[in-house]
C-alpha cells in the first residue's frame, strides 16, 4: 500500500466521521476495548455508535466478542471516542489495515489512547482474573504497521523506548490503589495468532522476558506513539499460556474470564479516566 492511499483512506473516514459527529465535541481519549470486553460502552454518555461496516474502506471485525464500532460521547466530562472491538493481524488485514482505526483516532485529535485486552499470563504470579498494566512490548514477532512508505503523522524512524507513557500508568496505579483494586505490571508480547501458542514457544517467550501474552496491542501502541498520541494499556489475564496448566486453550474460555473480570475492569478504566 501507498503512502497516498494509507493517507488517502484515512482522510476519507475522517471526512465520513466528520459529517456524522456534525456540532458534537471532539474526543480528546480513545479507548479500544479488546475480547469480551466491550460492554464497557455502556457507561458512555450521550452516545452516538457508528458501525464500522458504515465506513468507508474500513476493516471489520469477524471475531466473536468483538462488536465493531465506534461509539462517540462522554464519560463523565471527558469526550472520548470507544473502539468496541478491534481487527487483528490472523483476520487477513495487513498491518496498515490493522492500525487504521487508531490512526484515525488520532487524525480526530485524540491526545491519550488506552488499550486493552484479554492476555495469557507467562509470568508465575500472573492468573486468570488478574489485571496488568502494559510498561513495556515485545512487538518483534509480528511485522511492523509502519512497514511501507512513511505516513506522514509522524516521523519515518519513530522512537520507541517508551511506548506506554509513564503520565498515565501512574494514573492507573493511583485510580486502582483508591478503589482498593490489586494491579500487576509487565511485558506484553504480541503474536500473529489465530492459533495459540506451544509449550515450548512459551518457555522462550518468558526467557525474552514477556509476562503476558495476546494477539493484538502492541502495533496499535506504535501506530499511536508514531503520530504522536500518549499510550496506556491494561492487559485481563484471562488464561495461563500454554503448557503452565492442566486446561487446554479456547476462545470461549477467554471470553469466560473476561466476563469475569469486567467488573473490576469497568470500575478501574472509569477511575482513571476521570484522573486523566
Ligand atoms: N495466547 C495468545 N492470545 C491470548 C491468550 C493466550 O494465551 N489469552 C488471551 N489471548
């Protein structure tokens, strides 16, 4: 794909999404609500929901427990823009096309962008029903969204040694010590996916050093530090990884757990957005 099209395709979702959004205030946060996690919406005020088959050249999302689409409004007073499901690499989208819901947030003008999703635990202490805090990625796993000529949001060789902006990870630890809520902090490592890993690939994993594990995350956080948007991502544990327990991995057990987890989710995301 050409940088004119990347840019080309992004202006004309823009243009869409502007008409649509006519007379309503700009988001300044953007949300991505990974793997069963998306009734988080609800909790969005005066909410307009744009389906994202309504867009054009939009990719859309096949996944059960991912919704697809925006839903603009507020929370509490902060206007905030909501991805109720995300596309992933395994659906058949190449990178570019993967990261263009959030390159479109921050086209709108969104000025933090949190992330989130369902993550297999690596690390011992990390169970199902845990939440952790992303500080860092390993992204090298997975091809680079920024592959191909340069879109013009940022530079061509962007910095990436902080990726998850430490403003905001002290905002989550403060909204979750106030609400009495235990959260954990590590490595997230992303794969292609669609299939879960081995045994073996996870013991290597943990020797690079990842605590946690998904198919998704870390190449919308470097779209979005790319064109110069703050990142925060909050990972639900939602199994052990492969091999470091007696049950065998399904899409239905992670979308048990998440369900599980929504709760407590819910409440530390609307405490820390109020903080932001
Ligand atoms: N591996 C990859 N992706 C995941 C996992 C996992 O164990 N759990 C939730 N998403």
């Amino acid at each position: 794909m050409t940088e004119n099209n990347v840019s080309k395709e992004i202006e004309n979702a823009y243009e869409y999404l502007q008409e649509k959004l006519a007379g309503r205030v700009k988001p300044v946060i953007g949300l991505v609500l990974g793997s069963g996690l998306g009734d988080f919406a609800k909790n969005i005020k005066d909410a307009l929901v744009i389906p994202y088959n309504d867009i054009p050249d939009f990719p859309t999302s096949s996944v059960e427990g991912h919704k697809g689409c925006f839903v603009f409004g507020r929370i509490g007073d902060v206007p905030v823009v909501c991805m109720q499901g995300r596309v992933h690499y395994y659906e058949g989208y190449s990178m570019q096309k993967v990261v263009m819901p959030v390159r479109l947030m921050c086209r709108m003008g969104i000025e933090k962008l949190i992330l989130t999703n369902a993550a297999g635990g690596i690390r011992d202490d990390l169970k199902p029903g845990d939440l952790m805090v992303v500080t860092d990625h390993i992204t090298s796993f997975v091809p680079s969204p920024l592959i191909g000529p340069n879109y013009e949001a940022g530079p061509r060789f962007p910095d990436m040694s902080r990726v998850y902006s430490p403003d905001i990870i002290a905002d989550i630890k403060k909204a979750a010590f106030d609400l009495g809520i235990e959260v954990k902090t590590g490595i997230y490592l992303q794969t292609t996916g669609p299939n879960y890993e081995t045994p073996a690939e996870i013991r290597v994993y943990k020797l690079l050093g990842a605590d946690a594990i998904g198919m998704s995350t870390t190449v919308e956080a470097m779209a979005a530090v790319h064109a110069g948007v703050k990142v925060a991502c909050i990972s639900c544990i939602t199994n052990k990884a492969a091999g470091l327990s007696e049950t065998k991995l399904s899409h239905e057990e992670v979308q048990q757990a998440a369900d599980m987890i929504k709760n407590k989710f819910t409440r530390l995301l609307l405490k820390t957005i109020n903080l932001l």
